[in-house]
C-alpha cells in the first residue's frame, strides 16, 4: 500500500489537473505555444469587440441627440434668413411679425434645452424688435416732425443688433454641431 502525505496527493492532484488543461503531453512547467497565441488572440478579439460595442452605443446616444436638436437647428436657419432679409432693408413693425413668431418658438427651444446659449439669441433678437422704425417714418421725415439723425441711430441700432444676433446663432449652431459630431 502507498502511504502518501496531503501535500503529495495535491501535488499529483494539481500536476494531472494542469496536464488535463493544457494536453496530456505538456509538462507542468511550460505553456505550449498553440495555447499563448489562442489566448492572446481570443483576448485581442474581446478588446476589439468591446471598442466596437462602445463606439456603437456612443454614436447611437450622439444620433438621438442630433435627432432632438433637429428641429431647433432648422430654426435657427429660418432665423438667419429671416434676419438676413430684414438686413437689407430698415425694419419697421409690420416687419416683424414673422420674427416675433420665431423668437417665442426660440423661446420655447430654450426651455427644452436650457444649456445651450439660446438666451443670447433671445436677447438680441428682443433688442432688435425694439428698434424699429416708426411705420409712417417717410411722412414724419418729409414733415420734418422725425430728425434724420434718431432715424439713422435707429437703423445703426438694427444693424448691430441683427449682426449681434446672427453671431449668437452661429455660436448655438457650432454648439450643436460640436455635441452631435
């Protein structure tokens, strides 16, 4: 009868496990090649999964993000081409109802989205309806009752205020590109 120690059958019970892992003709001491490179590869195929996992879920959070700020970036072009137009000319009241329907859906977008700078929109966009020209302007000019020089601080006022807020829009623009990109 073999009388053996604990250690002795757990060292025999370690090497025959070890030998089973690895192949019946592997010696206790070495890795076979074929097993390292399995390894290796398996473990280079679950990092490049994983990459990939990562980055499709990244861009899918990105293309739900461009999809709610859509709506709003279209806006904001409606907006520039709106301003752009009342540019060219000298903006009285009735010019601007357009403008009051945009800014108050402007308005409506800052609420939803609160970080972007939509409030300096906003507050351009308010101090350019607050300089527009007196409606019957050329009689009051003709009249003389209207200096030409309010009538030109006026107008100066506009321009600023619409450059003013075309700038804005570009900032909130570049703003949304930068977070859906």
């Amino acid at each position: 009868m073999n009388h053996c120690s604990a250690s002795q059958l757990a060292e025999n019970a370690s090497s025959s496990c070890a030998r089973l892992i690895l192949g019946s003709g592997a010696s206790q001491g070495t890795f076979p090649s074929t097993w390292t490179w399995t390894a290796v590869l398996s473990l280079a195929a679950l990092i490049i999964s994983t990459y990939f996992s990562i980055d499709q879920v990244r861009k899918s959070k990105r293309a739900k993000q461009a999809k709610r700020f859509q709506a709003d970036y279209e806006l904001l072009n409606e907006t520039v081409v709106l301003l752009d137009k009342l540019a060219g000319t000298t903006a009285q009241k009735e010019d601007l109802t357009k403008l009051g329907e945009l800014l108050s859906r402007i308005k409506q977008a800052e609420r939803r989205f609160p970080d972007l700078p939509l409030g300096t929109v906003v507050a351009h966009i308010d101090a350019y309806r607050k300089t527009p020209l007196p409606d019957d302007f050329q009689r009051k000019l003709t009249s003389r009752r209207i200096l030409l020089d309010d009538l030109l601080d006026l107008s100066r006022q506009q321009g600023a205020a619409t450059a003013n807020a075309l700038a804005a829009i570009s900032t909130v623009q570049e703003e949304i590109d930068r977070r859906t990109s």
